[in-house]
C-alpha cells in the first residue's frame, strides 16, 4: 500500500473547469505529504526517488464525493421504492430507523454499509445517521476506521415521528450538543455535522436551537429542502410565517456561516429559495436517481449550475438504489435531459464533465480543498481500470472517463481509492 | 453443464400475470426436453431420477429478452450521447456502422458484442445489424453458437445515409430476399428479420417492396417509430401522404401478418398511431434508457400496458449504454414515475412487477411460448445469486427478485442462464 508520498503513473484526468476536462496521458500525478504535488508528462528529476505506483493504461481521476446518503436505509436500499417520500417515510423508513435503537442490529447494518461504502468509488461522503447517539457514534467509529473522509449526522427530529423514532425538544439539544463536545475532536477523518431531519421534524423551538448550537459551535449543517411537492405543502402549513421552505432554515439561523450547510434536493425551489441559498452559499446535494425513485421529479440543475451556486451530488440511499456515484454521474445528465425535453427547454441538458465536476470539485469543496489535482489539493485519488469495456473503437482519455461513467458497473473496475493520499484498497 | 432434461431446486419467481409476480420459496423447477413441466413446493416421484441443479438459496427467474439492441453500435457505448436522434445518427452512428463494410472489423466489433451478450442476463434477443450481408451474416453465426436465441436484421437504407451507408432500392431488396433464402433454415437458434431502419431511411419504393417480401415470406418486421420529435417532423415531411409515422409502415404492408412487427421507441405515438398498433398486433420494444439519453422523452408505458398491447422492453444500445436489462427494468420503473410527475398524472408509474412481466412475458411472446413457468413454455431461465446483496432485512422470493433489478449491478450476480433448457454458462 502506498504511504502518503508516491507517484502514480496513468491516464490523468481531472476537472480543468466547471465544463471541461483535462487529461495527460501516461503522466504522472506527484503526491507529498497526502497533497497534490502536480500533473506532470514527464516525471521531474526531484520526484525520481520517491516510490512510483505504476498504473499505465488506467485512468486516474480525482475522487468522487456523495453528499449525502443515509447511513440506515442502507439495509433496505432498492425495495420500497413504490410511495412518494412523506408514505415512504412512514411505511418503511422511520420503522427501519426505530431499529437503530439496538447496537447490535446497528453494528451489522452498519457494518455492511461501512463495508460497501469503503469498496466504492466514493472517497468522502455526507452522511445522515439516525435520532440515536450511541448507533451514530459507532457509525463514526466504523467510518473512520476506512480510512474514508466524512461528515456523520445524528439526526434531530421532535415531531410527526414514528413510535420510537421522535424525540424531546430539550433533549434533542442537549444531546447534540453533548454528542458534539464528545465527538468533534475524536477522530481523524470523521466529523459530526448537525442534522435536523427537515422541517416537517423539527419544531420551531427545536430548529432554533439547532440554528443557535451552529452559530455557538461553529459545526456545519445537512438538511433536506423542497424535494417533494407534498412535503412543500405541509411545510407552509406547518410555518407559515416562513416566505418559503428554505426561509424556515434561514429565519432558524441554520443557513448562518462561517461553517457550511448543504441541503439535499432543491428539486422546486422558488425563485425567493434559490436567493437564500445563493445568498448564504448554502450547498445544494442533488440526488437524481432518488428523485426519480421516489417520484419527487427533477431539479434545475443547469439554472443552479449557470448561477454558480456551490453543488454536490448525492445517492441518497435509500431513496437512491445504491451507492454508485458514477450511476449519480449518469443520471445527472440523462435525467437533465429529460428536464430539458419534458419541462422546460430553456434550460439545457448539464454534461458529462459538468456532472463529473459537481461530483468532484464541487462535493470536494465542501470538505476544503478537494476534488481536482491542482497542486495543494488533498490527495482523493481513484483509479479506474477500463480494460474491461472491450472495443474496437479509440477514445481519448476524457471519452474514456466519460464512458466509465455510463459503463462502471458494465465492464469497469475500480483498482484503487486514496484518500488525502492514503490507500484505501 | 445440464442438459435438456433436469431439475433446479431454488427460490423461483414468475410473472403470475401482468401485475404480480408469483413465487415458490425452496421450490423445484423441473424441466423437460427443453420446456417447462412445472413448478412444485416439493419434487414429484416422476421426476426423482432426472438430474438435480441445486441452486438452493438463489433466486430462479424466466430469461429476460433484449428485444431492441443495435449490434455494429456496442462498439461506442457510453459515448456520443450529446447529440439527439438525428444528429446522434450522423456524427456517431452511420460513420461506425459502414466500417463494418470491413469483415475484418465487424469481427472483431462483434467478437465483443456477442460475448458481452452471452455472459449477460439476456436470454433471447432481436438485433439490427447494419446493411451488409457478409458481416450481418457473420453476426448470426456467433449469434448461433452461444445458444441464445435470437432474431437479427440485414438493415435497408436507401436514402438519407452516409457516405458507404446507402443501398441502391433494387439491390436493397434483391440482397435482402437472397439473403432471407440463405438463412432462414440456416440456424436452429438465429432466425432473419426484415429491417428496414426507419421511414426517413427508406423510400416509399424500398417500404413498399419489404412489406411485400414480409407477406410473401412470412417473416417478421422490425425498425424505429415516433421515438424523436425532430424525426416525427422529417416523416410528416418525407410521407405527406400517410395519416402519422405509423401509418407509412401500415400502407406499405409492414404491419400485415401473419409474421409480427415490432417498433422500437413509441415516444410519442398519437391517437390513431395507437390505434394502428393496437388493431395490427404490432409490438412495442420500450427503450426507456436510450430515450433519455439521446434526450426524446418518456414512453407513455402505462398507457400502452393498460389498453393491452405488445410490449416488449430492449436496451437499444448504444442510444442506451450498456446491455442490462435489469437496468432496462429499473428505468422503465423510475423515468415513468417521473413522466407521471412530470408530464401526466393520469397516468400511473410501472411498478416492477409490471415492468419484469414486459421484459420476460411480453418480449418472449414475439418468440412463441417463452417468458413465464407455465407448463409447456421453453425454458429460458435465470439463476440469480443475491448473497452478495447484504443486508440485515429479511425479504420474500418477489421482493428480493424486485431488489435484485435495482442491485443486479450492486452486489448481484447472474449465476447462470438457460435458453430453452439449455445451459449457456
């Protein structure tokens, strides 16, 4: 295994931009101290000591990032998917998530989902846990033992729970903010970020705490906003003196720097929202695949890509099947196509290598300077061997990445992930 | 490797209907000289001495059928889908399909095609080809000796093509009765379908002189309707004579039977299109993946379902990427939840049960008695091995088939494939 100073060789490409890609072939990608030293087509004489990881023929891409998944609907991922998301939340994810209430039906769940998450292409993730600190605090116990870079949310939720799944206002505070006293400074990799549930979970009274606990604390924050047009309705009936879903964040102080929020979804934000956020630079998680899932329809993304908001993407297990950030890539693409064709065609389709980028740099900045292979950049490495996608036809390197994310799980092979310059596997 | 004759004992699942699956858990699959004998919760006497295939523990299921996939394509799958239909057509598509003018190429193009189509989960197929004889003939030959059943088309094109790509109407015609004659009785599995590509490839003369070959013959028909607003416009101007798209095949005699037709796509079929598909027995080969990356829009699925009509499901690569029809179920699912959302509330999304009866039931009905456990119907039969799903929620046979079309490329595995009782790996 690579230590965190090496050379690797290979078919280097990366984000160049917001739209383009930038490829050397059979070049190499210098890492010292876990950074990004530079992309180079020769090898320069400083570096000829320093081990060399030769991965001719392979593609070499910056890592990917899902910003957001939850850690507990892992178990049931690619069942349930026949309710829209207030029914699905009710049938099938609330009663999965009472569960995490047991350790050991939280170790072996999160156990395969630690597992997985590990043999992924995803070197960093945005993870949403359960209500339950002591299952959330193994789950940032497992995670940090990958290896991996994440951000671990115990959830908040004081209203319209399950049986077992909902909390006391005053408790809910009180443990999170014990759980960030005991956690922010724990691990290496891992670090807690605040996560009311939604709206429609969180009472005032709770997000404004939450809202106070991120100001005080100086943590970051992951919600969900305007995924659902039910759930749109239900939150103006429940705030009506917010302007609009997002304004129930704001006016709670949950969008306040200086650290970060990044809210999921964004897939009919109003004219008024798409302002806060833009405002605030609150990060927008987009998670295509689960908004087909669950019927909840399509985000903008070209209108929140064209006004340079910052964007991630996301799996968003389980309302997304699975865990594949390249499958996020492709459906961020074909789905803005069918955005463009059915719904408004003003906005045209968002690209391959915008989509790789919002996968990359994008999700990368919410961790800091991740995502690219400029020099001072973390060290998120995948490789990815294509040998496997059999043909007759050439490709340059950036065709090549661009048919590994339709092809990924049709040929394609992930050889190796580094995380700030750490080898994974 | 089992023969004709044997028994699979497992978990088995089978469209019980168009809308739900039905399931015999540790059950017994017995099959004979290549059909079905039946499904039993416990083995008959009268079969105790035929071979046993234990798969106990794995999920046992009907052959899917790719009932649209562009051979000469696979070779740029997961590139080029950047452009829509026509443009896609020019720039990507007829370049790469006259190089297989080339025997050699088409070699070693379809050297690819055909082993990628054998190890994956599609049972039986029906293929385009591209216009050349010599190399459609050599991809009937590999075609033949996986097992697989398949239907493939000598494609006709003789106006609108590119330079290599056009025929002269005669020759079109002549070639392709001489090339009926030479293999029709040719193969035991690989039988010829006429393919005229699409109305703006084909002039009224070439239309009309293959629906005769189609009523003189009695062969089955296949090509492209409605599939791209753009296209639908350049047939109301090529063919001001016909009623919509579908009508040119109607009054040219190419949905005359008694052999069947089958179009791909139906985007956007009108009233009367319906009508004409409806009233002709002619199939339906959903393509819901290709259709939103070549950007045409979504399929009116449940419509076609519930006036009872031909459907069949195909990955149409490389408009599609990639060969999975578990994909091709898992889309057809998701993009109409969204075209309910987005398009039409009336009409409700597919559910996977639906969607799995489309890709076994309705595609393997243009073969013959194919695609369900019923006695008597060939035994196409999939083995799936889902242990690698993991996951600490226990599920029922149907479920775990469901989840199996989201995860195939997630954790699952095809463990082995039978094509009217014979084993193909």
């Amino acid at each position: 295994m690579a230590e965190k100073t090496f050379t690797i060789k290979g078919d280097i490409v990366w984000s160049a931009g917001p739209t383009e890609l930038a490829a050397v072939k059979d070049g190499y990608l210098v890492v010292v101290d876990g950074l990004v030293a530079g992309v180079f087509p020769e090898l320069p004489a400083e570096y000829a000591d320093i081990e060399l990881v030769d991965k001719t023929g392979m593609l070499v891409m910056p890592g990917l990032v899902d910003a957001h998944v939850h850690a507990p609907q892992y178990a049931f991922r690619g069942t349930g998917l026949d309710l829209e998301l207030l029914d699905w939340l009710n049938t099938y994810t609330f009663p999965e998530e009472a569960k995490y209430a047991d350790l050991d039906y939280a170790e072996r769940a999160y156990d395969i989902f630690v597992d997985d998450l590990k043999n992924s292409e995803t070197c960093r993730a945005i993870v949403f846990g359960t209500l339950h600190v002591p299952a959330t605090e193994m789950l940032m116990d497992k995670l940090e033992a990958t290896g991996l870079k994440s951000y671990v949310g115990k959830v908040n939720m004081d209203r319209n729970g399950a049986p077992g799944l909902e909390e006391d206002t005053r408790q809910s505070l009180a443990d999170t903010e014990q759980w960030l006293a005991d956690t922010r400074d724990r691990y290496e990799n891992t670090k807690p970020i605040l996560t009311p549930r939604f709206t429609p979970s969180c009472t005032d009274e709770l997000m404004e705490g939450i809202g106070k606990l991120k100001a005080a604390q100086n943590v970051p924050l992951q919600s969900h906003l305007s995924e659902n047009l039910s759930e749109i309705d239900w939150v103006a009936e429940l705030c009506p003196w917010a302007s609009c879903y997002g304004d129930t964040y704001l006016q709670t102080g949950q969008l306040a720097g200086p650290a970060k929020s990044i809210m999921a979804h964004c897939v009919y934000s109003t004219t008024n929202e798409v302002e806060i956020l833009k405002g605030t630079g609150c990060y927008i998680a987009l998670c295509p695949e689960s908004n087909a899932d669950l019927a909840s329809g399509i985000a903008p993304v070209r209108m929140y890509f064209d006004l340079g908001m910052n964007l991630a993407l996301g799996s968003d297990v389980a309302g997304g099947p699975h865990l594949s950030m390249f499958s996020a890539i492709a459906h961020t693409v074909s789905l803005s196509k069918l955005r463009w064709r059915c719904v408004d065609e003003s906005l045209k389709p968002i690209t391959i290598p915008e989509a790789i980028y919002i996968a990359t740099v994008g999700g990368g900045s919410f961790f800091g300077k991740v995502g690219t292979f400029e020099p001072g950049f973390e060290a998120d490495i995948l490789v990815l061997d294509d040998s496997g996608i059999r043909s007759t036809v050439d490709l340059d390197t950036q065709h090549r990445l661009e048919r590994f994310c339709y092809e990924a799980n049709a040929g394609g092979r992930v050889d190796a992930k580094f995380v700030a310059g750490r080898q994974i596997f």
